[in-house]
C-alpha cells in the first residue's frame, strides 16, 4: 500500500514538473516561446474558421481579405453571415478612410457588402459586429482585411 501512494507521489510530481517546464518555454531557443505564444494568443482571442479567417459569437465574413490590385481592380463581394438566431442587427465599421482613402465598404443587397478601391494604396480593416436587439451589446464580430495596391 506504501509503494502505490508512493509510485502515484512520484507519478504527481512528474506530471506537475512536466507541466510547469512545457509552460516555462525552453531556453536554448529565444524565439520559440515567443512564436508558439503569439500563436497560442491568436488562437485564442479569435477562433480560426474556413479559410483561416477569425470570427466569433457565429458571425462569419468570406472571404475574410481582399486584395484590390491593378490586374483585379474591384469592386469585390463578400457574404457576411450572422448567427441563425436572429436576435441582433449587423453593424459596420471600417478604418479604409471612406472615398478619398484606401476603399469604401456598402451593403449590397442581404447578407453581401461591396468593396471598392480608393485612389489611397494601403491597407485597412472592416468589421462587422453582431448586436443584441435587447442591450445593444456586441455578441459576435469577424473581420475583413484590405489591401489596395491599384
């Protein structure tokens, strides 16, 4: 009875000891903790789905970046899907600096937003936030990364 306690002792202290050397990182390579944390980070602030595009509270944007180029100038579609539920409005904002800027981003017609290049090159982000009818809280959001280069 003595030699199990002290077997599953050993077993315990083995564990804890494993665990707490797999979350100290190594130090004979400096960067590998900071890759496997800046890729643990991201994973977890914002789940990957289809195509490696963040989202969450089941709100959706695909294709979730748009590259604007002179050989494909635009106007390019996206579909923006919403949870099922139906509770909630769709809300729009951008940093992409509207017509004088990088590119302007207007609802089409249901679920799909248009893109269009400005006469600024460079790069912006557009989200689409998912709202509560009942609070105005965000519940869910994704992202649309662009780049105009025309």
């Amino acid at each position: 009875m003595a030699t199990s306690r002290y077997i599953y002792g050993l077993f315990a202290v083995a564990a804890a000891t494993a665990l707490l050397a797999g979350c100290s990182g190594s130090q004979l390579s400096p960067q590998a903790p900071t890759q496997a944390s800046s890729a643990l980070h991201s994973a977890v602030t914002t789940p990957l789905v289809k195509g490696h595009c963040g989202a969450h509270g089941g709100v959706r944007v695909a294709p979730c970046s748009v590259d604007l180029t002179v050989s494909s100038p635009g106007p390019d579609s996206v579909a923006v899907r919403t949870p099922i539920d139906k509770k909630g409005t769709l809300k729009e904002s951008d940093d992409c600096g509207g017509p004088s800027g990088i590119a302007t981003v207007t609802q089409g017609s249901g679920n799909t937003w248009i893109v269009t290049a400005g006469p600024t090159t460079g790069s912006c982000t557009a989200e689409f936030d998912y709202l509560s009818f009942k609070h105005g809280k965000k519940i869910g959001w994704a992202q649309l990364s662009i780049t105009n280069s025309v």
